[in-house]
C-alpha cells in the first residue's frame, strides 16, 4: 500500500508539470498574437490603413490555423494529464520535447503568414505542415512514455480507455502526416485540412 504522504507528493509533482505545460501553451499563444500588425508608412492615411490591414490577410490566416492547432494541442495535453497519476524522468522528458515544439510554433506560423502570397508558397507549407507532424510524434512519444506503466496511470482508469486513447495518438499522428504528403500536391487543400482537424476532434473524438 502506498504511503499517504507519497501519494500526496506524487500528485503535487504532476500538477507542477501540468501547471508549467500551461504556462508554455500561453506563451506560445501569446507570441502568435505579437505577430499580426500592420508596416507603418509615411504616406498614412485612411486608405493606406485600410490597404494595408487588407494585406495582410495572409498572416491572419496563419493565425487563426496555428490557434486551432495550439488550442487543439493544449486540449489533448489536457486530457492525457488528466490520465496521468504521476510522473517519472520519460514522462519530463518527452513532455519537454513537446513543450519545446509547441513553444517554436509561432516560428512556421511566422515563415507560412509572410510567404503565402511568394513562388515560396509551396515551400512553406511543407515547413508548416511537417511541423505539426513533429508535434504529433512527441505527442505520441509522451503518451508511450504514460502508459508503459501502469501504476503511473490514475487508479480507476480502464484497458479500453488506454486503447482509446493510443488509438487517438496514432490517427493524429497518421492525419498530420497525410496532411504534410497532400501539401506536396496541394497546398491549400493541406492548410484547409490541417484547419479542419479540429473539428475532427471536437466532436468525434
């Protein structure tokens, strides 16, 4: 039987992991939003303004595709803590390696929103895309690293839910990178894929 004690400080030692993933996940959000702004020029006026906020649409698309994409990851983070009863070096580890992706998106959120409208297009939804599908691996690296053993798993989870949710990892995992082949053929259909994901997992998964 485990110690009282030691149940209470494996459980303080998961929420600190958790509380300091939400804190990147905020961070990464926030510096996605520094990017969408607008070139002063000399020349201001209210048509100048109006055109150039027009212009930029392509970093607003950028945007609001790499919000979902994070808001889509901070969720899954979510329910695999809430799986979690407590943690070891595999699972810092792998979680590290996510943070450290998730951290880096505003990065090819960045490089999609500035060539978007280039001879470049193509290139950088490549780079974008196949980003994603890094994060899906480390993803499914930090679920491995959960479930190899049990007893790092809450008490009263069941055989069926572990399945369901490798099961989920795997897809995300086969998605993104599906995605990342159909950006080599067409681009804008991957971006609209990789934008639709969400949907996918909000109301199937």
């Amino acid at each position: 039987m485990i110690n009282p004690q030691t149940e209470i400080q494996q459980q303080k030692e998961t929420l600190r992991l958790e509380t300091f993933s939400d804190g990147v996940f905020c961070i990464a959000v926030t510096l996605l939003s520094l990017e969408v702004g607008v070139k002063l020029k000399d020349d201001i006026s209210n048509q100048s303004l109006m055109n150039e906020l027009l212009a930029e649409w392509p970093i607003y698309l950028a945007y609001v595709i790499s919000f979902a994409n994070v808001l889509l990851a901070w969720m899954g983070h979510h329910g695999l803590f809430k799986m979690l009863h407590k943690t070891d070096n595999a699972i810092m580890i792998t979680n590290g390696l996510l943070l450290m992706l998730v951290a880096l998106v505003p990065f090819p959120t960045k490089t999609l929103g500035k060539f978007l409208t280039t001879d470049a297009f193509k290139a950088a939804v490549i780079f974008y895309t196949a980003y994603f599908v890094l994060i899906s691996l480390a993803f499914r690296l930090l679920w491995f690293a959960a479930a190899r053993k049990k007893d790092l798993l809450v008490h009263d989870i069941t055989a069926k839910q572990i399945r369901q949710t490798t099961r989920n990892e795997n897809i995300g995992l086969i998605c993104n990178a599906i995605i990342l082949s159909v950006a080599f053929i067409n681009p804008w259909a991957a971006l609209a894929l990789s934008f639709g994901m969400w949907v996918y997992w909000v109301v199937f998964a």
